[in-house]
C-alpha cells in the first residue's frame, strides 16, 4: 500500500487530496493461476472537501509482459485499465 498527497481539481477548483495505491493480489499464494493479472493494481484520489470524498478510482493491470504470439513483440501498455472519475455534483 502507497499514499502520497495530491491536489485534485475539480469545477475549476484545487482541493487537497491523497492518493491510495494498493496490489491486493502482490502476496496471494494462488497468484500463478492468474498470471496476467497478479500485479493488478488499484488507485484511490480521494478529497476530503468533495461530497462523497472519491474523486477517482482506477485500476490497471499491468499484464505478464509475454510476446504477443501475432506480432512477436511485447505489449505496448497496460493489459487493461479502467478508471472512473467524478464529473459533477448534483444537489436536488
């Protein structure tokens, strides 16, 4: 687990923030059963000002760096990455 401070801007606005990275499969015992995905990671943006606190959430899968059998050459990013950002704040 790493956390570092961050400013998140959101609406146009800096708020003081902290950024959580974990890699829960990093010590599994049954990681080699998922190659691909055992250096997966999760990244928390976190503000504590922001309603609901979570700016952003991501995770990435870094993949196992093994040649692409088509083309012979390794991956070039991420084997998979999805993030999901807040956008804007409705109060009704």
């Amino acid at each position: 687990k790493r956390q570092v401070p961050v400013i998140v801007i959101f609406s146009g606005r800096e708020y003081m923030g902290k950024q959580i990275t974990i890699y829960p499969y990093a010590d599994d015992p049954y990681n080699k059963l998922f190659e691909q995905h055992k250096d997966k990671h999760y990244v928390f943006t976190l503000a504590d000002e922001l309603p609901g606190m979570i700016y952003q959430i991501k995770t990435v899968s870094p993949g196992s760096g093994t040649k692409d059998p088509t083309t012979k050459s390794r991956p070039t990013g991420p084997l998979l990455s999805e993030t999901i950002t807040l956008r804007n704040i409705r109060l009704d």
